[in-house]
C-alpha cells in the first residue's frame, strides 16, 4: 500500500475514533436526561389517574393539543374521564397531572415552596429577563417581592394613572390621524400592534421614567432600548435548537446569531437599567440631603414618587429594614426587562381580546360606549374609572373569556399529597379522595379552563356576556383567585403583583378608544386563532408569516 493510502486510511480510522467517541458523549448525554426520566414515568403514581390514551411515545398527547385551541383537549379529556383530574403525556412520555378541583389547585398555589416552576422554564426565563421576581424562587422570591409591594399598592397606581389616560389619549389621536390619512371615514388597523406600542411607552413612564416613544418615535426611528427590547421579544418561531436548549441547558454554551443578538440586546438592556438605577439613587440621597425625606434617611412610609423603579429604590434604601432583606443592584436592575414583560404583553394582549369581544357584540359595545359618554371629561381619575360599572364587568369578563396567560406549569420540588374536594376513581376502579405525587411531578394549573368552567359558570360559560357579574354564582367563591374569583392573576404567595396596575390601564385605554371609534373587525372572526407563548396572542388563519395581529375597521363615533 502507498504511503499515501496509509495516511488516508489513519486519518479516517482517526476521524472514526472522532465520530465514535462523540457519540458515546451523546449517549451518555442523552442517557443521564432520559433514564431518570423514564425510570421516574415508570414508577410515576399518576400512570393510575384516569385520562386519554398516549398517542406517541416521543409527543405524547402533543398533537391534540397543538391542533386544537388552548385547552380544549383537557376539557374534552375530563369529560370523557367523568373526573376534575387527570392525567396526559407531554414530551418523552412525560405524565402531567391536570385538576380543575379548586381545593387541589389552592394547595399546589398556596405551596409555592413545595410547587415551583420547573427548572428548564425558569432557566429559559432567566435568559430572557434575568433573576427578577417572575423568574426566582424561594426565599429570594420573598425577599424581592417584600421590597417592591409598596410599589405596586394603590396609593401608588393612583399616581400612575395621569400616565395611562395621557397615553390612552394620545393613541386616540394617532388613530384619528389614521382615519384622516384614509378615506376621513374609517382606517383598517391592526390594533395589536398599536396597543404593544402603547403599553410599551406606559411601562417605560410608569417603569422607570423613559421615553420609548414608540408611538410618535422621534425623528422616525426607536429609540435604543426599544430596538433591544424588540430584538428580545420578537415572536420568533420555535427551532428545534431551542427545543434541544430547554432539554439540555449545555447547549445554551453553543449561541446561534439569533442568541447572540439577544445577548447583545440584554447587554444594551442592562446597562441603561444600571444607568437609570444610579441616576435615581443619587436623586434619591439628594432628596435625603436637601432633607426632603425623614431626618435619619429614607423610610419605607417615605415610598412617593410616580415610577416604579424610584419606589424600589426608596423602599430598598430604606433604614428601616435590615441589610439581609436588601436587594443588590444586580436583583434590581433585573427588574426592569420584569417591568416591561409583565406590564407590556399582558395589557396590550388583554386590551386587544376586549376589542375583539366588543367588536362580535356591538349591543354591547353601545352600552359600554353609553355609560362612557356619560364622564364629562376626557382625563378620568382612577376612582373615576372604578366607579364605572359596566366598564368593570366588561373588563371582568374580558379577563375571564381571554386570559392572557391560560396556563400556570409547576413542578413538584418534593414528595407530597395534593388533597381533593371531589374524589375521582383511578383505573383500578378505586375511589381516590387526593393525588400522591413525587418529586419532579408536572403539575398544570389550568387557568383558562377554571374561568370557563361550565360547571362554575352555568351553560354559557365561554360566552361573551359582561352582564354575568351582575349576579355572581355562588359557586365561583371557591376559586382561589386574587382577584375577581377568576384565575387569570393567579392567586397564592406568587399572585401578580402589578394586576392593579394591568387593570387600571386597561380601563384608562378603553375608556378613550371606545369613547372615540366603533370598532368591527376586518376579516371573518373565525380566521382569528390565538396562539400562545407566554401570551395568548391572535394570529390569522392561512397568514402566520404575519405573526400576530388583530385586524379591525375603526370608524369615528357620531356624537348627537
């Protein structure tokens, strides 16, 4: 043999030695994820609660579930089960239990030490949003959420207010321009995109004193943090790189050019928050010099200001609480990309479904806009805004019907026993008055389903009709809600935080669009899907290279 064919055949023996020992690496890899995994299914209590039959061994009742709106498949399943609990496969054979019986879901809430949310969901948040108080756990969680409580009372919302009805107002007139711009009658919008700028521009005020302009973006172009902002939270699809992240983190050492133009918008991120926390702390101590604040430094009865950072701030100098209870700088600017999901999608998202409803039911619509014309003042106070009833009961059945997020994951961080109001019969025939899980157990809290449950509700429970709240059934009180007896803030220790502020919003927003246009949609209604991420957020059916969007015809309101 030449002295070339022996080096070609040692480079390939060699390059064969490569390929074999990666591959041993994979396997072992993929071993250390899926034995305990399937070792776990296999000795799983939940494999005896009733539910629907495994469709695939890799997607479990994956494809039901994608096929079909949000949890329309669970609904199904539980009727055919004759039981609240259940039990179906995720990914890899994975068994979660679903219960709408609201004493099981007040325990998994309420035992937010014990049901956590699963590791790869908040490893995928912290990316995302850093360490902020959606993303921890524990006593990290209490620690933040101790500090900003002031922040988000109402005293505080009533500062805000002027914001929303300001911003509220100003898109009013952006769309007014639309109208003239169009025929001088009526302009096709999509109003979803509209209200993200908006309740970007609220959020960046309210947030932190920032200007995003999203709105009238000076000079045409968004801002810096607004372009990081998008570039993170763009509704890019789900690649199977991304699948594979969540399943092994390792891989997230690997980034991808969409990865890295997210780390480079997190960096922009982080540094204007760093920026905007050291300018206000030294607003702060300036405050405390001039001797605007108490004379031994600030207290946390001295937490005034109008944005939420500044209160964070005041209540996490304050000298009244002990250093170990304080937040670092790290943990408080990781509350700013916090502050901008948690008060952006939600509204808009909320605020879009509202228009939606109204637009399918103009007798409603009317009467809403009736009680509306009836204010003698475009810029409403916020107990102006609360001391409309029909605008209460619109908002109320909005979030009931279209809750932004449909779904809460927990996971088990330890054995325990998830006590049952209604006792089901497990597959053995036995009757079971609660559910035993083990530690790494998926547990899904079913929000969507709980706030149209026919069964709390009457017949009519995934109807549109505000009129409902008129009259409360009696058997909604079970419901372990903070707010409404509906599930969408949640309830518990991990309860949203800032829903007064997500409720006041959207009141100050419909009060001046509904004030203002009729609204109608611009496609046929059943070509609207909602597809959820961390949102429910509407696509359009045959056009999902558009992402979302919410198409409507506006049309000024003839005032008599």
């Amino acid at each position: 043999m030449a002295l070339a064919d022996w080096q070609w055949s040692l480079r390939r023996a060699a390059a064969l030695r490569t390929i074999w020992s990666r591959r041993s690496r994979y396997r072992r890899l993929v071993s250390w994820k899926l034995v305990p995994i399937i070792y776990r299914e296999f000795n799983s209590p939940l494999k005896h609660i009733p539910g629907p039959a495994n469709e695939s061994w890799f997607r479990g009742n994956g494809r039901a579930i994608d096929q079909e709106d949000h949890a329309v498949p669970q609904e199904r399943w539980v009727k055919e089960a004759n039981s609240k609990t259940i039990t179906y496969k995720a990914f890899l054979g994975v068994g979660r239990l679903w219960t709408m019986d609201l004493r099981a879901v007040n325990h998994v809430l309420t035992h937010s030490n014990v049901y956590q949310k699963p590791v790869q969901q908040r490893g995928a948040l912290i990316q995302i949003i850093g360490n902020g108080v959606l993303a921890t756990e524990g006593e990290t969680h209490r620690k933040q959420r101790r500090i900003m409580n002031p922040a988000f009372g109402p005293a505080q919302i009533r500062e805000l207010t002027g914001i929303f009805v300001d911003k509220s107002n100003e898109l009013r007139d952006v769309w007014a321009r639309e109208i003239d711009a169009a025929d001088g009658q009526s302009a096709r919008l999509d109003v979803l995109s509209w209200l993200s700028r908006m309740t970007l521009d609220v959020i960046g005020l309210a947030g932190f004193n920032y200007k995003f302009d999203s709105l009238n973006p000076r000079d045409g172009e968004p801002n810096e943090l607004s372009k990081a902002f998008s570039t993170i939270f763009s509704p890019s699809g789900v690649t199977m790189l991304q699948i594979l992240r969540f399943i092994f983190p390792v891989l997230r050492h690997f980034p991808d050019a969409r990865m890295r133009e997210a780390n480079n918008a997190q960096a922009v991120m982080r540094r204007i928050g760093l920026e905007l926390i050291a300018e206000k702390k030294a607003a702060i101590r300036r405050e405390t010099a001039e001797g605007k604040a108490e004379k031994d430094g600030v207290a946390r009865s001295d937490v005034r200001g109008r944005d939420l950072l500044t209160l964070l701030l005041k209540a996490n100098m304050a000298t009244d609480i002990p250093d170990s209870q304080r937040l670092t700088d790290d943990e408080v600017v990781d509350q700013v990309p916090t502050f901008l999901v948690a008060g952006h999608e939600t509204t808009s998202t909320s605020t879009t479904w509202a228009l939606f409803a109204l637009a399918l039911a103009p007798a409603i619509q009317d009467k809403l806009r009736a009680e509306l014309l009836a204010v003698p003042t475009d810029t409403p106070s916020m107990d102006e805004l609360a001391a409309l009833p029909y605008l209460d009961m619109v908002v109320r059945e909005t979030l009931r019907v279209h809750a932004p997020v449909p779904t809460i994951f927990r996971e088990a961080q330890e054995d325990d026993v998830i006590p049952l109001a209604e006792p089901f019969v497990d597959r053995a025939g036995v009757a079971r008055t609660s559910v035993r899980v083990t530690k790494g157990t998926p547990v899904v809290v079913p929000v969507l389903a709980i706030n149209r449950s026919t069964e709390l509700w009457g017949a009519d429970a995934f109807a549109f009709r505000p009129e409902r709240w008129a009259s409360v059934p009696e058997g909604v009180s079970g419901v372990p809600g903070v707010w409404a007896h509906i599930m969408s803030f949640i309830g518990g220790p991990r309860a949203c935080i800032g829903y007064r502020f997500s409720l006041i919003e959207m009141k100050a927003l419909l009060f001046a669009l509904i004030r203002a246009f009729e609204f109608e949609l611009a496609v046929p209604a059943e070509s609207i899907q909602k597809k959820s991420a961390i949102v429910q957020r509407p696509i359009i059916q045959g056009e999902p290279e558009k992402g979302s969007q919410m198409p409507m015809i506006i049309r000024r309101v003839k005032r008599v």
